[in-house]
C-alpha cells in the first residue's frame, strides 16, 4: 500500500478569510516502510503572512518572494499523491486550504480526495486517548518519537514526525508490564523505556517448525489433556482464530 504523510504551513488559520498555502512537505510510505522519497515546496501566496502564523512556522513573506505560485507547482504536487492513502493530522485544516488553492486554478479542478483516500490521525488519536492532549507534539511525547528539532512548525519536517507517530499509533501495543515493569521506591507505578523498531527494519525471517516439532507439540497437548479433563487453551484459542472472519 502507498500511503502519503501530508503536512502544510499556511498564511494563516482561515481559509473563509482568504489565507493561501505557503508549504508543502509529503513523505512516501509503501508497506509502512519510509522510502525516503518526498515532495517538499515553498511557494509564493501573493499576500501577506498574519503575525500569528508567522510566529508558529517562521517563514516570511520575503523568503517566500521569489518562490513558484501554487498553479507552478499544482500538477506535480497531485501527480504525487494520486492514487494513495493521504495521512494528515487535523485533516479537513489542510485539505481545506488545498482544495481551495485547486478552486482558484478552475472551479472543475474538484478536490484532493477525488484521487486520494483520507486517515486523519487527529480522529485516530481522539478515538484512541479520549479526553487527552492529541496535538503533534503531545503525541510524540506519549509515543516516545524524538522532536526535538521541532523548534518551529515546517512542513517537511512535521509530515516526517507524523509518520513515525503514525506508525506509532498503529503498530500495536505501546507499553506492556513484562518483568522490567513495577513500582518505584515510592509506590508509583513505572514502566522501563519502550524500544521502537525501526519501520524501515528488514521484514523478519520466518522458521517454520519441522514435522518432528510439530509431532512433539502435539504429543504434548496430549499429555495436558490427560490431565486436564480435555480443556487444552492453545487448541480452543487455535480454533476460535480458524472460525473468525
């Protein structure tokens, strides 16, 4: 599967009040695994940046001066992400301000998700940690993803970070009490560091038993079901999977 982590950084919050796309930053999943190919582009929004946005992301209108206008850069930024998966955080933000940038080039031009499938993790970490902080930043620090050269938002960098919460958020248990976990001198509960494998690790080499292991498992089963009257957990769990859809 293809997916795209989308992120953009904008004029500002509104895009009723006329704000325009300034940065684009995509990175490339296929199979959960990054493929270090990108699309990244600054571009020109032919007005002027409010203070507020400024301050969050740090570019200025006069970087921004000699940068391409949004219909330069329109067909490759769709050609790039037609056809896959969109991963955004707080998506209606950023498709809103991308559909509107395609409204301005022709009003037949349609939207992102013509072509394009939506995950918003936003939706995905609400439904997850209900009631919880669910921002980029709070999410990289419950998922232990590193952002500390996050000093200000751009959107390269914030789409790369939201892969690896992504991948995070979706990879199965975050933290389990095996037999480094307890309590602490004062009776809190703790948890040791979680390691996160890499999601660009080579797949794992499958062994499969041989037929004398697998006669000797069963030959044991036997024996636990002598025992035990018949009630042997590993055949009920083995046969509860085989007859789920």
């Amino acid at each position: 599967m293809r997916q795209i982590v989308l992120d953009t950084e904008t004029t500002g919050l509104e895009v009723a009040q006329g704000h325009r796309i300034i940065e684009i930053g995509c990175v490339e999943l296929v199979n959960r695994k990054l493929t270090g190919n990108h699309y990244h582009q600054y571009i020109n929004p032919d007005r002027a940046i409010d203070q507020g946005a400024l301050e969050v992301h740090g570019i200025t209108s006069e970087f921004l001066a000699d940068k391409p206008a949004f219909e330069s850069i329109s067909a490759a930024f769709m050609e790039f992400v037609q056809g896959a998966e969109l991963i955004i955080h707080n998506a209606p933000f950023d498709l809103g301000f991308l559909d509107s940038e395609l409204q301005r080039l022709s009003p037949s031009r349609g939207s992102v998700v013509d072509g394009c499938t939506v995950i918003d993790t936003l939706v995905m970490a609400r439904s997850k940690h209900p009631g919880q902080r669910n921002s980029l930043d709070a999410l990289c620090q419950r998922y232990e993803v590193d952002n500390s050269q996050r000093d200000l938002h751009g959107a390269l960098l914030d789409a790369e970070i939201l892969a690896d919460v992504y991948l995070a958020i979706t990879g199965g248990q975050t933290a389990l009490q095996l037999s480094g976990s307890g309590n602490d001198q004062n009776g809190q509960s703790r948890m040791e560091p979680i390691v996160r494998l890499s999601g660009n690790r080579e797949s794992l080499l499958v062994i499969k038993a041989t037929p004398t292991e697998l006669t000797a498992h069963e030959n044991q089963l036997e024996d636990i079901a002598a025992v035990s009257g018949g009630k042997v957990l590993w055949r009920d769990t083995a046969a509860e999977a085989l007859v789920k859809p």
